[in-house]
C-alpha cells in the first residue's frame, strides 16, 4: 500500500470543533440566552414600533459603528494568533493576542462612555420598555468582552511562558473561540437595536 | 476509609437520616390535615407541622452537607481533618439547637416562641423558611464558621483539587447568603426581595455548586474516570449555574412590587437554568458509560444517576413549568410550586445526600468497598420506592394544581379558593397515599442499615 | 487557515467583507433608512457575518458532521424568528 500525502489544511478533516469540547457547550449555552433575548427584543417591538423607533434614534449609532469595527478587527487578530501558534511562533501568538485584548479594552472604553452620556440623561432600566432592552442586552454582552479579554490574557500569560506549540494549543484554540462568541454575538446586536426600524 | 478523621462524618450522617425520618413524619400529618382539616387540632396545628416538615428537611440537608463536606475533603486533601474535635463539638450544638428549636415549634405557638427568644431585640423569625428562633439562626452562624474554618484548614494544609475548592465556594455562599436571613426590613418589598437571596441563591445557585462536587467526587470513585475529564466538566456546571442561576432570581421578582424589567430578566435567565441541570445528567450518565471499573457499590452509583436524572426533573422540568413571567402570573403560589418544590429538593439535595451516604456509610462502618449484596438490594428498593412515590407526588400535586390555577384563576367565573380546594381534594388523598408509599421507602433504607451485616461483602458480579 | 487567495490569506479577505458590510449597515442607520425591505437586508447582511465568523474565524467551515451547523442554526432561528416580528409589525 502506498500512502498518499495530501495537504489536509483546508478540505474537510475533522469532526471536532478547535478548543476544548467543554468551551463548546459553554459557547452554545451563552448562545441560546442571546437567542432568546433577540426574539424577546423583535417580538416585544412589535407591539411598541412607535417607542422603539422613537428612541433608538437616541443611540449612537457612530459609537456602536467603531465597536463593531473594533470588535471584527480583535477577532481577526485572534484568528491570526491560532495561525501563529499553529506555526510553532509563541512570540507572534502573544502579540496578536495582545492586539486583540487591547481592541477589547476600546470596546470597552467606547462602550462606557455611551453608558456614561445616557445615565447622564438620568435613563435606567425603568425608563421605557426600549431602554430596558437597550441596557439589559448590551450590558450582558459587555460582561461578556469583559470575561473574553481575561479568558484571552490567561491564554497570552500562558503562551508567553511557551504553554502552547504547533502540537498542542487547545488553549489557544478555546480562548479563540470564545472570543468568537463574542464578536458573533455583537454582529447580530449591533444591526437589531441599532439600525432596524 | 484513608483518614481516621473522616469518621466524624458518620455521626452527621446518623443525625441527618434521623431528621429526615422526622421531616418524612410530619409531612404525612400536613397531608392528612390537608383533608381532614381538624387532624390533631389544637395539639399540632397546621402551621407549626409545616414549618417542622421544612425546617427539619433545611436542616438535615445542612447536616448531610456538613457530612459529606467532613468525609470528601480528607480524603481530596489527602491529610487528616483540621479538627475532628471542633467537628463534633459542633455536631451537638447542631443537634441540640436543632432538637430545642423542634421542640419550640411544638410546645410553645410561635408568638410566644418568639417573645421567649428575644425575637424584639433582632426580629428575624415569621418568614417560610427562615422561622428558627434568632438565636437559633446565631447559633447555625457560629456552627456554619467553624465548619468552614475547619475544612478551609485542612484545605490549605493538603491537596487542593477542583472538587475540593467548588466545595469550599459553595459552601461559603450558603453562610454568606445566610446572612441575610439577619436582615428583616419593614417594607415588605424588601423583604421579600432579600429573603429569596437565602432561598433562590441557596438552591439555584452555591447549593448546586455543593451538588456538583459531591456528584463530581462520587462519580470518580465509582467509575474510575480520569479526574481531569470530570473536572472540566465541573468548571462549565458551576459556570452555567452562576450565570442562569443568579440573575435568575428574578422569576421571584414578577409580582412583589420590583421593577418591570424583572419580568424579562427573570424569565430569560431562569429559562436556561434548566441547562446546568442538563448538563449534570448528560455528565452523570457519560461518566458512568465510560467507567474504567466496575464497583461493588451498585447502590451508589445508582443513587447518583437518580440525583442526575430527577434533579433534571424536578428543578428543571417542573421549574421550566411555571418560570416565565406570562405562566407564572396564573401560578404563581398555587399547588404547582409545591409539586416543583418537592421533586426539586428530592430529586437534587435529598438524593445527593443519599448518595454520599450511600457511597460513605459501607466504609465509615469498616466495609471495604460495599455493603452486603443483600444490604444493597433493601437500599436500592428504597430508592425505587421513594424516587417512584415523590414522582407521584409530584404528578398528583401538579394534577391539583392545574384545576387549581383553572377554577381559581383561568375560568369565566372565577372561584373562591376554598371552594377549589374541596374540589381537589382526591388529588390530596392520592397524594397522602403517594406519601406513605415515601415513608414505606423511608423504612426499607433505613432497614437497609440493618440487614446484612453479618454477610460478605458484595463483589463484582462475573457476568 | 494559511491558503491565500490572491496572494492574501482568506481570513483577511473574510476580515475585509465583515468591515464593509459594517460600513453598509451603519451608512444605512445613518440614512435613517426604515422599512420592511431595509430591515431585513440589513438583517441579512448580520446573519452573513456571522456565517462568515462561524465558518472562517471559529473554524467550523472545515469540519464534518454536526458541529458544521450550530452557529448556522444559531442564526437560522433568532433570524428567522426577528424576520417574523419584523414583518408583523411593517
Ligand atoms: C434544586 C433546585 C431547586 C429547588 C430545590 C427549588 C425549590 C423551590 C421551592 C421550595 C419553591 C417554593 C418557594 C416558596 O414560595 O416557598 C420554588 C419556587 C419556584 N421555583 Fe424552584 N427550585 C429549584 C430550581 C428551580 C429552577 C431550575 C427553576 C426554573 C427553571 C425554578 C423555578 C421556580 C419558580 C418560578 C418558583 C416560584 C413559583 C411561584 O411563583 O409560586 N426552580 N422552588
Ligand atoms: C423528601 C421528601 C420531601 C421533601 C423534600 C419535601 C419538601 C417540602 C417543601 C420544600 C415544602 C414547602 C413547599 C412550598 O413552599 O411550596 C413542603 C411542604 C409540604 N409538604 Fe413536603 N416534602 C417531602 C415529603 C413530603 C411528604 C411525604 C408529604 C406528605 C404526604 C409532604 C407534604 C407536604 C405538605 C402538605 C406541605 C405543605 C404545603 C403547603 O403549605 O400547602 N411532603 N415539603
Ligand atoms: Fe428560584
């Protein structure tokens, strides 16, 4: 018999999502709560058009712009960290990594200061029915930014001491993946609560 | 057993069991005078046998943890306990508050239990749950921190693994969350409000935490599972506890006068707790498939699959039920909460309770590995009996509660609740019957203790 | 994830379809365009974004059998389910 090598890169080869099973449970778990959020979002508008529209034209959409920008761009850099690691550069790894976590520390600055203008306004959750969304679903998914760039530092602070290799980076994988989330989860919200009317 | 220290354990467990047999007890008396309204009037009245049923299950549940944190933690530690010494000197404080407060609840009415106690100085009692004396409540604070400063020592001391530390986290949020039982505002908003960071974060939040590593430390002696494989699994549990379970609360905040937003925080968040639950059972059985030895213990090993299966059940099935905000408002505090309320305690912390016994007792009393295979035979009849009367209980209380919730609050003409309740009342007989098919359950268990023990003990069966 | 297409690797081709999309969403908020049609445009934009994560940046493009799916099925529904709202209420 004589063994064929192909280059196995690209075309279809593995059962198994990248990281640990357990984040994947985790991903679909975080997932479904924002699911149900989103149609909860959609189905309560519905009987409130006028409010909603209304008051999303209170947002800043600008802001909501540059974070989507920053959240893209920091999963870009975490696809390129695997991709390093993939090829045995630690270094590489942990400056993308670096990159990324400090594209998450701008989403949050931007974040904050929306949250900052509109208490300023005196707005809170029982302000009208839009705001309660407005505040409850982004607030969640900031908790979530918050919780990826400390799950992305723990995976740079091991990858800097040489954790990870070309072999083995589950870690990396699994932080990635989070990360993913994340961002994922954001491309949805950005559209829904701030531009569909 | 590896350490002599971890035979403190069994005194907790002897107590709990006894307190249990009470609890089981007086919720026979509740269901009779749920039917036969007069049953031992004056002597016991309704209101004093309920808040025995409950308090005596909230305290054995504490004493059983108690146990069980005293048998695993040596043993996870790899050193002898702290101080076996402080562990059974609150052994009976425990049990002699438990035993005066008991007594208390049946001999005085209340509101002389209460002026007997200094309740005026620091009024804490006349809330379900959290009826004990303030003493009393002082006195399960001190036992509560030496306890925890007990095991804490003998974690610091030896091995720290991840069941020891989840172990160790929710145990501290049960004293933490029982602080807050000190605190009684006037406005009943408030009160309410804080009186369900006791009861909601107990049970949907550090207790499960406490269920989770009991399960997790069970299911590695039992199968022989990589510890690694098992705590993986455990991280992402407790993560998804924490996250539903705590913003989850809102599904008691619907009609108590919070803030809109409530209705939808409680209800999405709580509808997802039903997935760490899940993810227990899905765990349980993997572990159990993927088992690397047969034990002679089959009785627990089955105790832990039933925690697996009937937590899912009772907590998350019947929670689901009635947990969003457009269900609840026909059921909120109608006979449906109570069938939910009883599958979930015994389907989550009376069974993992019995599951630690069942896996601890054989070795606290010189076993090997197991009891007699006669002796595990009576326990696992036990567990079918019991586990099969608390699903009829459940399903009769929630047959009750659906008329309920429809003549009372669904119907064109809506009735008055004691007119409803006399039209349930067969669902009440059923259920009674249902309860002493539990109690005969209750008296094969502890029956199991007793047989047997002049036999060998139970091998793997050569099958 | 190292192939290139055109000298540049895919990833940062699929990075440059995400920023342009975000820009076409954001110019149409801008426009304070509304209505049916636009919503769900703009709506399918978001969910071809976030196919394109799932696939390209988490990686799941690449694998056989079930865990191909979850993140599609993930936008399938809400998607669906907003689309549903959406139309109700026009
Ligand atoms: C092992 C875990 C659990 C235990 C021991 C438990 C126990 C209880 C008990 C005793 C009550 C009645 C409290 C009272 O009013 O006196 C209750 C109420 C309630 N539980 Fe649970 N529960 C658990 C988990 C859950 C879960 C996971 C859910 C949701 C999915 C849930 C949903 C509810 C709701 C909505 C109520 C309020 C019912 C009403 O409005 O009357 N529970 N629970
Ligand atoms: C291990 C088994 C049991 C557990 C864990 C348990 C638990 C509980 C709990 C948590 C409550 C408070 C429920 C609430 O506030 O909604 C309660 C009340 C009650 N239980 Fe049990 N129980 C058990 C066995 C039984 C049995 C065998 C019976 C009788 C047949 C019984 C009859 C009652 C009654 C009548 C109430 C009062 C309900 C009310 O206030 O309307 N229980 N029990
Ligand atoms: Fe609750």
């Amino acid at each position: 018999m004589q063994e064929q090598v192909i280059d196995t890169s690209d075309v279809l080869h593995d059962r198994h999502p990248p990281g640990d099973l357990a984040i994947w449970i985790f991903i679909l778990a975080e997932l479904s709560v924002f699911a149900v959020f989103f149609a909860a979002y959609a189905f309560t508008r519905m009987n409130n058009v006028e409010l909603f529209n209304e008051f999303q034209q209170h947002l800043d959409r600008q802001s909501a712009l540059l974070n989507t920008l920053t959240l893209i761009t920091s999963s870009y850099f975490v696809v390129r960290a695997v991709a390093a690691i993939k090829e045995n550069n630690h270094k590489l790894c942990v400056n993308w990594l670096l990159a990324a976590i400090s594209m998450g520390f701008l989403f949050v600055v931007i974040k904050s200061a929306e949250y900052a203008h509109h208490f300023g306004e005196g707005i809170n959750l029982s302000t009208n029915t839009f705001y309660m969304f407005y505040l409850s679903l982004t607030f969640f998914h900031f908790m979530h930014v918050i919780m990826g760039m400390v799950i992305l530092g723990a995976v740079a602070i091991k990858a800097k001491n040489g954790g990870y290799s070309d072999i083995e980076h589950t870690g990396v994988e699994t932080g990635a993946s989070y990360w993913h989330m994340v961002d994922l989860v954001w491309l949805i919200l950005f559209p829904l609560v701030y531009v569909m009317r | 057993m590896t350490y002599k220290s971890q035979s403190v354990a069994k005194l907790y467990f002897i107590a709990a069991i006894a307190l249990f047999a009470a609890q089981i007890l007086f919720g026979l008396i509740l269901g009779l005078q749920y039917v036969m309204g007069d049953f031992l009037f004056p002597h016991i009245p309704f209101n004093a046998a309920r808040m025995v049923h409950t308090n005596a299950l909230i305290v054995w549940l504490l004493m059983a943890f108690m146990g069980a944190a005293y048998y695993l933690v040596p043993e996870e530690s790899e050193t002898e306990l702290f101080s076996p010494l402080l562990a059974i000197l609150m052994f009976w404080i425990f049990l002699v508050a438990a035993g005066l407060t008991v007594a208390g609840y049946l001999l005085v009415p209340y509101s002389t239990l209460a002026e007997l106690t200094g309740n005026d100085l620091l009024p804490t009692m006349g809330r379900e749950f959290l009826e004990q004396p303030t003493i009393t409540k002082l006195g399960i604070v001190v036992v509560a921190l030496a306890f925890l400063f007990n095991i804490g020592m003998t974690i610091l001391k030896g091995r720290k693994t991840v069941i020891n530390l989840v172990l160790l986290l929710g145990l501290t949020g049960l004293a933490v969350f029982f602080l807050f039982a000190f605190y009684n505002p006037t406005n009943v908003v408030l009160d309410k409000y804080f009186w369900w960071w006791v009861v909601h974060l107990w049970v949907e939040g550090v207790w499960e935490l406490i269920l989770g590593s009991i399960l997790a430390f069970v299911l590695i002696k039992v199968t022989g599972v990589d510890r690694e494989v098992i705590e993986k699994w455990l991280y992402i549990i407790i993560a998804m506890t924490l996250i539903t379970g705590i913003i989850g609360t809102g599904h008691h905040y619907f009609w108590i006068g919070t803030p809109e937003y409530w209705q939808w925080w409680g209800s999405i968040f709580s509808a997802m707790e039903p997935i760490p639950f899940f993810m227990m059972t899905v765990f349980a059985f993997n572990m159990v498939n993927k088992r690397r030895r047969e034990h002679p213990n089959r009785a627990a090993t089955l105790w832990a699959l039933g925690t697996a299966v009937m937590a899912f059940l009772g907590a998350g099935v019947w929670g689901f039920l009635h947990t969003l905000s457009p269900v609840n408002y026909y059921t909120h505090g109608s006979q449906i909460t109570a069938a939910h309320g009883h599958m979930a305690f015994y389907g989550a912390y009376v069974m993992i309770n019995l599951t630690i016994i069942s896996y601890a007792m054989p070795l606290l009393r010189g076993r090997n590995a197991a009891n007699s295979n006669k002796s595990q035979i009576w326990e696992m009849w036990s567990f079918w009996l019991m586990t099969i009367a608390m699903v009829f209980i459940t399903l009769f209380l929630t047959g009750a509660g659906i008329l309920q919730v429809y003549l009372q609050r669904v119907a064109e003409n809506p009735q008055p609740f004691m007119v409803v309740q006399d039209q349930i009342a067969l669902f009440y007989w059923l259920r009674e019957i249902a309860g002493l098919m539990f109690f005969g359950g209750l008296v094969v268990y502890i029956a199991s203790f007793f047989v047997g023990q002049d036999e060998p003990e139970a091998t793997v069966a050569q099958s | 994830m190292n192939n290139k297409v055109m000298g540049v690797r895919r990833c940062t081709w699929v990075y440059l379809v995400l920023m342009f999309f975000s820009f076409i969403t954001y110019f149409v908020g801008r426009l304070e365009l509304s209505g049916l049609t636009i919503s769900l445009f703009v709506l399918l934009l978001a969910l071809i974004k976030g196919q394109l994560v799932g696939a390209y940046f988490m990686g799941l493009g690449r694998l056989r059998g079930l865990w191909r799916w979850p993140v599609f099925i993930w936008l399938f529904i809400p998607g669906t389910l907003i689309s549903i709202a959406f139309y109700l209420s026009a």
